[in-house]
C-alpha cells in the first residue's frame, strides 16, 4: 500500500519517513493535496526497461570467434562430468 504524505510532514520528519523507505514503505508526496511526486526505497537490480542498452553492449564475435567459443563449450561439457542431480533420491 502506497500511504500518501505532505511535503510539509516530510520535511518536520525526513529521517522517520526515509526509515520506513529503507523498510520498503512508498509514499505520494503532495503539495496542497495534489500528488506530485514519489518517495519509494531504490530497485536493486536492472529493470527490463534497460535490456536494450545492455544488449547494445554485449561485445560482438566474428562467426570464427563465434564457432570457437561453441567448440570450447563443446569441450568443457565433454571433459567434465555432469553435476549431480539434486532432485534424485
């Protein structure tokens, strides 16, 4: 539940209300009862928003860099034993 909060009982009380921020509270602020903006604890983490600038920056091989990153992976699966499942009993 978001709680709606004056920007005025914000500023007499700033380190209780970023207190419960940091707890995971959101607040509305309002100026003269209209909302205005938000008050709400930092992500941690990406948001999907960001997929394409990420994306943009993933370094592009060649088809031969391509095909010898797949021939290492190939290797590394033959070479080295599957883990063991952890679902068998």
């Amino acid at each position: 539940m978001i709680t709606s909060l004056s920007i005025a009982d914000l500023t007499r009380n700033v380190r209780r209300y970023l207190r419960r921020v940091g707890d995971g509270e959101r607040f509305v602020l309002l100026d003269d009862d209209e909302p205005v903006a938000e008050l709400r604890p930092l992500r941690s983490g990406r948001v999907l928003g960001e997929m394409p600038a990420l994306i943009a920056d993933v370094p592009h091989l060649s088809r031969e860099e391509a095909d010898a990153f797949a021939d290492d992976l190939e290797q590394i699966r033959l070479n080295n034993p599957p883990p063991p499942d952890p679902w068998a009993s």
